[in-house]
C-alpha cells in the first residue's frame, strides 16, 4: 500500500470512529463547543482561548483519544490494518503464563506520531507505553514489563495536563476494581439468619456475620462503587464511550 493510499485509509478512520463516539479530537472547537457546560468539567472555551494567546496555536489537534476498552472488533481490526505498529503488538506471542494485555484507552500524538497506550493489566494494575518505542525495544520477546513511559516530547503540547491527568484517574480506577471485587460474596448482600444469630451469605458462607458486618460490607460496595462512577465520569470527558466495567481486567488468577 502507497503512503498515498494509508494516509486516504487514515482519514478515513479518524472521520468514522470521530462520528460514532470512538475518537476525540480533544483540543479543537469541534469537541469542546459541543458538550453540556453543566456535564463536562474538562477542557473549556475559555481554555483554548487563553492557550491560544498564552502558549501558541501549535498543541491544537495534535491529541486524539481512542477507546478500545469495549472490544469493538470492527475499530480494533481496523486499527490494525491501517497501522502497523499496533498490528505488530497485537501479533506478539505470549510466554509462559502470562498473556498478551491489550490497551484499553489510546491517546494519538499526531505531532510525534506516537500513541500512548493505557490499560489495566493483572490485578488491574495500570500499565502504560508508547508503543513505537515499546516495540522497539521488544524486538523479539514480550517481556511484559511495561516501563516506556510517558515522554517528556509526547506530553509537551499538553497544555491541559490530560495525559497525566487519565494516567492518575486510571490508576485509581484500578486500584478501586481491585478493593471492589476483593469484598465478600456480591453487591447485593444477600444474606441469610441462622439458628447461630449469625448472618451468612450462602450455603457455603463458613464465617457469618453480625448485623454491623453486613451493614458494613454493604456500604463497602457502595462506596466503592461511587468511587468507581467517580473515576468514568472523568474519564468520559475523553472517552465518552467508556462504560463502568469495561476496563476492570478481571485478572487476578
């Protein structure tokens, strides 16, 4: 395929995944002027005006966000077919026990034309890389020690701080996945009254439980599943397909 024809194939992406929710231009007008002042609390009017003045015009349309985190097939073997990189990550065996971990948000600096890929991993521990350099330095093995961070010439135009800003918020959200699902039995705290004045959750329950646990455990799950809402809805400012489950792993054997 000519340069000619992969740069027609992706405009082409960019327009389709922009117009189904997928891509985010996330410093340009198009974006910003199109969401509810009273729902979005990311990049502002104000924002682009004052960076425009203050900093220059060059970070404009240089960052894209993309979610992968809903498995979408269709995005996904597009990706691979238009870029090669992601194509040669996605083809990369696995060793041993540990599986290949695919990113769940990506976010496209089209000045340094790298991609930062972002994920939770086992135990929904975060992991991040930018992946021209990841898969040069993985020539021929998978390693699985994701240690290419976040340059300091990727973050340059990031006048908003949003990389860091979906790095920390992702991290948290896996840190709260992981207390989540570590709580007994299952949001619904069903439980059950035995002859004992304990309460248990099931038939297999061997440990019962005082009133106060109950209570305690479930305001646990509420609590936790605030925090979790907590973090989507931040990270919706950029991934606006993004769903409150999709990125926990579920990898902790």
């Amino acid at each position: 395929m000519t340069p000619k024809e992969l740069k027609k194939q992706g405009l082409e992406f960019l327009e389709k995944y922009k117009s189904l929710g997928y891509i985010v231009d996330i410093y340009s007008d198009e974006w910003v002027n199109s969401q509810d002042p009273d729902e979005y609390y990311a990049i502002t009017r104000e924002d682009l005006e004052r960076f425009d003045s203050e900093k220059g015009t060059d970070y404009r349309g240089h960052l894209l966000a993309v979610y992968l985190g809903d498995k979408n097939p269709e995005l996904f073997n597009d990706l691979r077919r238009i870029y090669k990189p992601f194509n040669d990550y996605c083809n990369i065996e696995s060793t041993g026990m540990m599986a290949l971990i695919y990113p769940s948000l990506l976010l496209i600096n089209l000045r340094t034309r790298e991609i930062l890929c972002v994920g939770l991993g086992y135990k929904n521990r975060i992991f991040s890389f930018e992946l021209n350099r990841y898969m040069h330095s993985q020539v021929n093995s998978l390693g699985n020690d994701f240690s290419i961070e976040c340059s300091d010439d990727f973050a340059r135009l990031d006048h908003n701080n949003v990389i860091r800003n979906v790095l920390k918020t992702t991290e948290q959200l896996g840190e709260l996945y992981y207390e989540y699902d570590s709580l007994k039995g299952n949001s619904d705290v069903i439980v059950t009254l035995h002859d004992d004045g304990l309460f248990y959750l099931d038939d297999y329950d061997e440990e019962g439980m005082t009133i106060e646990d109950v209570n305690e455990l479930r305001n646990d799950y509420e609590k936790y599943s605030e925090w979790i809402d907590d973090c989507i809805s931040d990270l919706k400012a950029y991934f606006p397909k993004i769903d409150a489950w999709d990125l926990n792993s579920g990898a902790y054997l």
